[in-house]
C-alpha cells in the first residue's frame, strides 16, 4: 500500500533523536491505564505503532515482568532502538493494523502517539476483534498546549508557515467519539483522562524534539537553513537562562470491551 510505506518513512533515521528527546508520559495516565487491566495471570500487552518503546518505559514498571509483551512499528529504525532497550520484548517490523488483524486473546493494546497515522477504522476494528473480554485500548497522547504558550503559538505557526501541508490541528479528530462508536454497541465502555503540566527543557533538547518530528523534517526537506535559522532566532527570543518552558495537556482515552465473549 502507498500509504503504508509512506508511514514506513517518516521516522526512518530518526530514533536515536526521538528516543533522547520526545517527552515521556505522566505517570497518572500510565497508572489509569494499569488500573483498568482485569487481573489476569501471563497478560498479553501489545504497544501499537512502538517507536523506541517510549510508553514501555512508563508501563512495564508498574505492570511487571510477568507479562508477554509485544511491540509493533513500521520503522526498522525505531524497533532496532526499542529492541536494545527491551530485548525481552518481541519486537515486530509491521503495520499496526495487519498485526492486529492477526492476533488473538489481547489484554491491553496501546497506542502512544501513534493513532493519528493509523488507518483508524481497520485499527478500531481489529483491536476489538483481538482483545479479550474486559480487555483494554488505551490510546495516549502527549500534546504541546499551545493555547497556554506564546513560544508554541509562535512555533506552530512557523511550522505552519514553512512545512508544506501542515496544521496545527492535525490531529484534533474526536478520539472519545470514534472508540464509543467501536466500544459501545457492544457493551464496551470509554473514559477520558487529561493531565496538563510543564516540560522545562534546555534550548538544545528543544532543538532535538524538533528535528525528530515528521513536520519539521518536511520544513528542513522544504527550506532547510531559513527553518533552522527562525527556530534558533524563536528559541533565543523566549528562553530564559537557557530554559524553556514548554506546556503540555496529555490525554488518554480508554476503550474496555465487555465483559462477556
């Protein structure tokens, strides 16, 4: 498919960046999460759309070593970093959708900044063909606010003004709506979480989240040293003492089936 391996590309090259400077998730959210999982012997995980296993690190410590993790991501890249952080997780090159479509018997599926490039119908459906009763689809997002923030206003709109095709809302669909429309009809159920805090990161690690998105790879692609040169001047502009205060609103949606096959 021409879209699949379009996805394939976006992060190829990017790992080690994504890995060192992509924000992790709060620890709340993570633990709702948990909360929500029956308790089960050997649970079966599955983070979908993986990356380097950034949601791992949050989830493993609090659900322990007694489970069959697996972990899916187009990127070859990004499993080869996850794989050396967890090598006791199995770790597959593949498309989210064709993984699950073939799985079975599924107690959590995560999807962690992921959902949004996902063929969300055929993910919805699949993930609620292959969890088991009372399992659970936690989808996560950790989202810049940039509605609190003239550094992010001012940010986004250079991105929007030099990444062709971008905008900023991108990925402002109804996540709770289409999980009640995959849940509900059959006596699932769905719950919302947000939690709003402050990353306060140096100038440099900033610099390094940019570089490890897809947009800003499109703007470099685009303009190549006038993005560079207006996100160093914007950077100068609102960091103080070399910081920056960058506010986040984290969300966390959750899809539980019913309790009965």
């Amino acid at each position: 498919m021409a879209g699949e391996s379009d996805s394939r590309t976006k992060f190829e090259g990017l790992a080690d960046d994504y890995d060192l400077f992509r924000p992790r998730y709060p620890r709340e959210l993570i633990q709702r999460v948990v909360e929500m999982i029956p308790m089960r012997q050997r649970l079966t995980v599955v983070d979908a759309g993986a990356g380097t296993g950034i949601a791992l690190e949050g989830l493993k410590p609090l659900l322990g070593a007694d489970c069959r993790y697996q972990a899916v991501d187009l990127s070859a890249d990004m499993v080869a970093r996850g794989r050396a952080k967890f090598p006791d997780v199995d770790w597959h090159v593949d498309a989210a959708e064709a993984f699950l479509e073939r799985a079975a018997n599924i107690d959590l599926i995560l999807a962690a900044q992921s959902f949004q490039w996902m063929d969300r119908p055929r993910f919805l459906d699949a993930a609620n063909r292959c969890l088991k009763p009372w399992g659970v689809l936690a989808i996560l997002q950790n989202n810049r606010n940039s509605s609190a923030s003239r550094f992010l206003d001012a940010y986004e709109s250079l991105l929007e003004e030099l990444s062709p095709g971008y905008r900023r809302d991108y990925r402002d669909f109804d996540l709770a709506g289409e999980l009640e429309a995959a849940f509900v009809p059959d006596g699932g159920k769905v719950e919302v979480a947000v939690v709003d805090w402050i990353r306060t990161m140096p100038q440099d690690h900033f610099i390094g989240m940019v570089r490890s998105s897809t947009q800003a790879q499109r703007a470099l692609q685009a303009r190549g040293g006038i993005f560079l040169e207006r996100l160093a001047e914007l950077v100068d502009v609102f960091s103080m003492d070399g910081l920056l205060s960058v506010p986040y609103r984290s969300e966390l949606v959750l899809g539980q089936k019913d309790r009965t096959p």
